[in-house]
C-alpha cells in the first residue's frame, strides 16, 4: 500500500476532480501491474495497473489507495467491474470513496463476485495523500496550504519591506516543488502590487505545471491573466482541489482568522531581524487556550541551512 501511495503522489494536483490514486499488483511476491490516475482523472490508477499485468492479473492481489469505483463513465468503465473481469483474488483499499456514485458499492460488486476485500490499511496515510479531493467532497471547497517563509523570530521581511532571500535555495526549490502539486496559488492585494510575484513554477521539468494564479483583494480590481477574489469563502468556486497562499501577512490571517487552512508549511532560517515585518496579524484568537490543540505536527526535515515544518489542522 505504501508503493501505491507514492505512485498516487506522481499527478498529486492534476486529477480533479477525481482523486488522485495509486494502485499495485502484486502475484506470488512480484509487482506485475503499478498505475496511478493519469492528468485530467483519466484513465484511473486500476486500469493503467491491469494494463501493465495483463494475464498476470489473474489470482493476484491489488492494492489500491482508494476503493475502485463502481460508477461508469463515458471516459471509461467502472474499475471494479474491470478487476472482477481480470480475476484478481484480492483487492486491499485504504479508503472507501465518498463520492455517491460509488461508497462502497465498488467493495460490495467485488466481495459479491468472490474476490477476498480488505480496508483500512494506512487510511491516514492515504487521507492525506488524497486530502484536496476529500476536502473538496466534505467541505464543497479546496484544501488549503498556507506556506510562511520567516526568520527564527517570525519576520518575513525587513521593515523596509526587502525580503529577498530569508530562505535559501533548498526551501525556494521545495516551495516551487509544492506550486507543482498545486492547482492555485493565491496572494493578498497588497504582496501583489508590491512584488509583482510571478507565481510560477521554476523546477527544471515541472515549467508547465504552473498553477491558476489568484489574487484576494477586498476592494476588486482587474489585472489580467489572474482571478481575483473579494473574500476567502470565494476560494469554493476555484477550479481544482488544492489551493496554495504564499502572502502576504494579511491573506494568511485572513484564511486563518475564517479557519479555512488545512495545512501549514513553514520555512524557517537561521536568521533574526528583530524590527521586521511580522508574518502574521490578527487571527482572531480570543485567549492563548483556544491556540492550543489545533495543529498537528506531520513533517519536519532540513531543507539546506533551513528547517521545514509541517502541521495540519485537526478538525
């Protein structure tokens, strides 16, 4: 389940709006078949690995990060009717899938035609992997990275406002990693007139990956080739199921002050700045007891001189 995983992660943010999956299978110890939900949601994770095993399917078992789908589909058939046909012996899903049209219906079609059904291996671990798509499916909107790059003290910038580079090259090449695995990438009014970020993706083979570029601004404006948003609830009509904000201070305490982050990404130098600018303002806290409890910590790793922390938000 763990290679299934990792191969869901090769077009994490380039399957919506179906989830990204990873699918393994496996006959007498060997990998015969891997596949993963190719761009675009099609084909699916399952029908690439049973393609690649062939006859090999037959009385093997595959792994799969989420449930095969019940539901037909113009762009293609329904997986579990595709595993029960190549006669595999055993399908291993971490998750059961909650879109309507499947919920455990692909499990009942495949136990009914007699092939052994297992769940709930390393359902955290695949929750996480396919968190966009199942946050899209509770929430009805994206799932929220916020990315703070600070000095030790928790400044993002002088307070003339230079902040190029507090991080090094490391960190740098790991954000534009996560642009890559986002569909949007948002900034606050304010970052935008200052900087003029280019919001792309600089990762030699990853150029086309740029994501929808988004601007919050309260007051509207109209700058082209960018979606602008008046409010952070806005984000529910943005394409895609993965949304990233880079700045500033005010963008990311407004998402969150409207609680509306999933997960923190926080690169963290070697450095102190004393009278800068802060990363963050009000958030709407109303005592130091309502700060505790809420995050997660879920990564932590050096990143060159830096230090990467990642938490998410138990909800």
């Amino acid at each position: 389940m763990a290679a299934a995983l990792a191969l869901a992660e090769r077009t994490h943010g380039r399957t919506a709006p179906n989830p990204n999956v990873g699918c393994v299978i496996v006959k007498d110890g060997r990998v015969v078949g891997r596949g993963w939900t190719q761009p675009g949601g099609r084909p699916h994770a399952e029908a690439v690995a049973l393609a690649e095993a062939g006859v090999q399917a037959q009385g093997a078992t595959a792994y799969a990060s989420l449930e095969p789908c019940a539901h037909r589909s113009p762009r293609g058939p329904a997986c579990a009717d595709l595993l029960i046909a190549a006669g595999v012996a055993q399908v291993v899903a971490a998750l059961t899938d909650p879109d309507p049209r499947t919920d455990g219906a692909g499990l009942a079609r495949l136990a009914a035609a007699g092939i052994a059904v297992t769940t709930g291996i390393l359902a955290e671990e695949a929750r996480r992997a396919m968190a966009g798509f199942l946050t899209r499916r509770a929430l009805g909107r994206p799932h929220v990275t916020l990315k703070l790059a600070t000095s030790l003290d928790g400044c993002i910038a002088l307070a003339d406002g230079e902040s190029r580079w507090i991080t090094g090259p490391e960190a740098r090449a790991h954000a534009h990693l996560e642009r890559a695995r986002h569909e949007a990438i948002l900034v606050g009014r304010g970052t935008w007139e200052i900087d003029r970020p280019r919001l792309d993706v600089r990762l030699d083979g990853l150029e086309t990956r740029a994501p929808q570029r988004v601007i919050l601004s309260a007051s509207g404006m109209d700058v082209p080739g960018r979606t602008v948003i008046a409010r952070p609830t806005d984000i529910a009509a943005l394409p895609g199921d993965h949304l990233l904000i880079e700045g500033g201070a005010g963008a990311a305490s407004a998402f969150l002050a409207a609680d509306l982050v999933d997960r923190l990404l926080i690169y963290r130098a070697p450095v102190v700045i004393g009278a800068g600018r802060r990363a963050l303002g009000e958030i709407g806290l109303s005592s130091l007891s309502d700060a505790h409890g809420r995050w997660r910590l879920t990564d932590a790793r050096a990143l060159g001189s830096d230090r990467l922390e990642a938490y998410e938000r138990r909800r």
